[in-house]
C-alpha cells in the first residue's frame, strides 16, 4: 500500500475574522503553498473547527473507515472535520479551504443561536472577508453537509458579492417544515440529542470540550464558563419550537427567502433522509430564483456520497466551472441528476433529467378503501376503520404491480378522518414488499432500515395555501389551529416527501397510516448512534407537544365516494 504522505501547503489555524459588531470569529485556513491567489471553499458552523472527525465523530468515522478503507485516496485523512471538505483534497486541485466556527461555538465566542439572523450576517462577512485576502482570488464557494449545507440557503439570501457558487449537501431550508415542525408536529427527538451532542459539546467557553489536537488547547477556546454561564451564552432550540405551535416571524427568520438566491447551486439531496434534509434540496430547486440551478439525489448514509469518488468528482467539476471559470462542459450537464434504486440492492442507475417533477410524470391516484384495506384503482366503498392513535397503525396494500414500474418525485395523500379527541396526528409512511412478504428498505442518512417515504399532518393544521399548494405538494399555512368536533370528518392532505424507486412486477405497495412514528422491531445491527427503527432519530413524542388526553385517542378513516381517500404516486414511463 502506497503511505500517504500530506501534500504541500499553508496552515493558518485560529485566524481573526472581525465582524461589524466587534466580535471576533475563528477559522482555520488551508491554502495552496503558492503566491497565486486560489479560490475559496468556505464553511461555517458549531461543530467545532478544531474537532478532528475521527474523535468528535468515533462511530461515524470507523463506519467509513470499514465501508470504504480507500476513500480519499491521497490524503492522510488527517485534517478532517465532521462534514466539511478534506483540506489535503481540495488544496492540490488548487482551492483554499477556509473552515469558521461560528459565534458562539468553538473557538468563536459570543451568543450561540443557531441559523439565527445573527449568525447568517456572520456569514456574510466571512465570505466578504475571504473574498478580499490576498490569497484568495475573490471567488468564494460553499460546500458543505447538513448544518454546513443549511446555512447556505440562507447566506445566498442575503447575497454576498463574492459568493461565487455552492454545493449545498443535503441541507433542509424551511426551518418549520423541513425539520422543528414536521406538518405542525414538533420534531423533538433529534434536537433532544443532536443539539448537546454535537453542538453544546463544543460551545464556546465549554472546559469538557475535546482538545484541538493542532493547537494543543481546548477546541471550545481558551475561556472556561461554568454552566449558567453557557446557558446565559446561548439560545436552546427546542423550548423555542415548543413554544410556538404555529409557523411566523421566529420560523421565518431562520428560513431562506427564495426569491432572493440567485447564486449559482448543485443541490443534492438524500432519498432517505425523512425528517431532516431532502425537502429542503427539492424545494430550492424548484423555487429559488438562481438560472444556474441543478439538482442531484444519492442513497446512502448522510455523510458517506459527500467522500466517494462519485461525489468529489460531482463536487470539483461544478466549482472548477463556476469558481475557476474551466470550460468542462458542467454547464451543457443535465439539471437533475438521478440515482435510481432498486429493492435488495445498492447498485443505482443514473440519469439525466431536465425539471424536477420529471415532466413526463404519470401522476396516477390509488384509492384507499376502508372495507378492506386496499390500495388500488377502483372506487372504494362507503366504510371506515379505526385505530388507536397510540396503538397499532392501518395499512393499505395494493394488488401485485402488474409490470416493473418506476416512482419517483413527490408524493401526497388526501385522508378524510374523525378523532374521538379535538386532534389528531397523521403519520403516513410509503412502503413496499416483495413477493415473498419481505419489505423493501434502505441505508437511510441514518437509520439503516429506511422506508421508501414519509409524511406527517397535524389535523388542526390542515388548512393549505391555495396559492402555493401543487397537487403533489399540498402546503399547509399553519397559522391558525382548525380543533376539532369529536366525531367530526375533516379532510387532510398530506405531504409525502420525495422518492425514487423501480420496483419489479410482482410487489406491493402500501401505505401505513399511524398516529404516532412509524417504527419496526429494534434491528438486530442498531445504528451506532441512535436504536433505529425506521425513523432514525426524527421522532414526535414530546409530551407537551402531544399531550395524552388530545393526541391518545381513536382515529377514524372514511374512505367511499364521499370520502374519496387517495394517494398520488409519481409513475415514470419506461425509458
């Protein structure tokens, strides 16, 4: 095996970024060892610049490690940080990586808000500041994963004069609906854990933080705060979101604005990320304003595509277009780029499309029918099914798929229901199975056994903007609680985030509805991180959120002609 030695370059490390305020920010800086000045690839965030991936991130990084031993081939690996950029990669195709903490976190101090509007000005002026170095070519890219991919819908808002390009990598937008409040229902299992483990870990000011083995000194820099000093020093996610039900100033502060990312972007997207990032990559690519927009979706787990071969290439051939100005034909490339999957497999196909839905999309309606909990064609009968909302979920099951048939774009479904109590929450999961019984499922961004897609509806907030709704993408206003009458039939359409699948002749399809998380047997190979259970860590089971006496009634389901429930699948005719 060939030793893998680092390549030549220039380290600066805790380099003072000021901002208008008079705080300063820190940020580790590699850089071509060249006089000629380099683009930037820039990211900000909490997680702590001077965390290495393989100690703040053990169980990630031995996953990767095992899965993929040659990845990154060249580099020692050794200056890696949890989802950002490998220096020793980017710097001998001739970029400078420029890695912020964010205020408020490692090494930058001040008042940590996560996505706040604070925060997203910070980016603004690191990007400005790194546009105007000396070695810096005044060309600044972001490229980055999940809180690195975020924030860059929301800086691009803003519009920085040196923001060139950016590869968001599955990056959630809607603060609401992409992940605190998913179709009203707070979201409160991953902020429950991601929150202190990956973020209060390294807040400024931590002593238990790790130390930055580069600098010798401790990642969350040099002041030691004891706890109520932290908590003076931040603002918690979580009491925030549960303490505004409905969507508004607060929500839409830490959310892009569309029509005002103009930026050229490659937006990629997971397929299996449910719960945090994929919304977030359709809709930009579908509503932000920028001409120069493209769209790619991968499987896998969340971190794993960013590292491989497939991903550096996609990576290096956009900026090199828009950062280095190479005529590499990335602009004749096609505006989606799929991975389509198959059951039982991790091979993928990949195509080119050219809008997204794919326009050739045979939007085909199943209907649920409650006498016998089918999914098909014909008109159901007039019949209901109940369930305990707590209890055991309804499952629709289609007849045997007739030929191969391929899904993929977004998915709804509309549902007439009762409740015994004055609300009730819809959990609505996509799924399939072979033949033989067996379900199909996926290496998700972090649940290993991942449905095909996933949706959610608090009936209350059941009121849609007419104006923004699609037919396959309803869009709920949640600005106004619509409580229901015990007994009382409403009617809910519901979002199912996007899918790509090719199932063979012979499956099924089948939609579980639930009141509360889709979930399966504990697995015998649990993530390392989380016990997955089909929804990974993206779980709604806050007590003040979901109290007992509103959210642990019966659910009724009424289904007929007048009650016509379907679901909407994306059916793509054979290429």
């Amino acid at each position: 095996m060939t030793e893998r030695k680092v390549p030549p370059m220039i380290v600066e490390r805790d380099v003072p970024i000021p901002m208008e305020d008079g705080v300063v920010l820190r940020a580790d800086v590699f850089r071509p060892d060249t006089v000629d000045p380099a683009p930037v690839i820039m990211t900000l965030g909490p997680y702590g610049k001077g965390v290495k991936y393989e100690e703040g991130f053990a169980p990630q990084w031995q996953w990767m490690m095992r899965t993929h031993p040659d990845v990154l081939p060249g580099s020692t690996r050794s200056m890696m940080a949890w989802e950002t950029v490998d220096p020793e990669t980017w710097v001998p195709w001739g970029y400078a990586c420029v890695r912020v903490d964010s205020r408020g976190a490692g090494r930058s101090p001040g008042v940590l808000d996560i996505f706040s509007p604070r925060e997203i000005r910070d980016y603004y002026e690191a990007i400005e500041w790194a546009g105007l170095q000396p070695w810096s070519t005044g060309k600044v890219g972001l490229n980055g994963i999940s809180y690195y991919a975020v924030n860059q819908w929301h800086v691009a808002a803003l519009q920085p004069p040196h923001l060139t390009a950016m590869i968001p990598w599955e990056g959630a937008a809607d603060f609401y609906r992409d992940w605190a409040r998913h179709g009203g229902i707070a979201s409160n299992g991953f902020l429950e854990t991601w929150y202190p483990r990956q973020v209060l870990s390294v807040q400024h000011g931590n002593p238990e933080a790790l130390t930055d083995p580069y600098l010798g000194e401790l990642a969350s820099g040099p002041d030691k705060l004891d706890e109520e000093e932290l908590r003076r020093n931040r603002s918690d996610p979580l009491p925030n979101i549960l303490a505004r039900e409905l969507d508004g100033p607060w929500y839409r502060d830490r959310s892009p604005d569309w029509s005002k990312v103009t930026v050229p972007f490659l937006s990629a997207a997971s397929l299996a990320g449910y719960g945090l990032h994929p919304r977030g990559n359709f809709e930009a690519f579908v509503q932000a304003a920028s001409e120069l927009k493209w769209l790619e979706t991968h499987p896998g787990r969340h971190e794993e595509w960013f590292y491989l071969e497939y991903g550096l290439d996609l990576q290096k051939r956009f900026l090199d277009h828009f950062l280095k100005g190479i005529d590499n034909g990335w602009d004749r490339e096609p505006r989606v780029q799929l991975n389509i999957r198959r059951p039982f497999s991790t091979e993928v196909e990949q195509r080119g499309e050219e809008s997204w839905p794919l326009p050739d999309t045979r939007w085909t309606e199943l209907r649920l029918s409650a006498a016998d909990r089918a999914l098909g064609d014909a008109p159901a009968d007039s019949a209901t099914v109940t369930f305990d909302a707590l209890g055991e979920p309804v499952t629709f099951l289609s007849a045997p798929l007739q030929e191969e048939t391929e899904l993929t774009g977004p998915l709804a479904v509309r549902l007439h229901v009762s409740s015994s109590t004055t609300d009730a929450d819809l959990f609505v999961t996509l799924q399939a199975f072979a033949p033989d019984g067996r379900e199909v499922e996926f290496q998700g961004t972090i649940d290993p056994h991942t449905p095909l897609a996933q949706g959610w509806l608090r009936a209350s907030h059941r009121a849609l903007d007419e104006e923004r709704s699609l037919p396959w993408r309803p869009y709920h206003r949640h600005d106004q609680l619509q409580k229901l009458a015990p007994g009382e039939v409403v009617t809910c359409d519901v979002e199912i985030w996007p899918t790509s699948i090719v199932l063979p002749a012979g499956y099924h399809l089948a939609l579980q509805v639930s009141g509360h998380d889709f979930e399966r047997e504990p697995p015998e190979d649990p993530n390392e991180a989380w016990v997955s259970r089909g929804s990974g860590p993206w779980l709604h089971n806050h007590p003040e959120d979901r109290p007992l006496p509103e959210f642990g009634g019966r659910t009724t389901l009424h289904t007929g002609p007048d009650h016509d429930s379907v679901l909407l699948v994306p059916v793509i005719p054979p290429r």
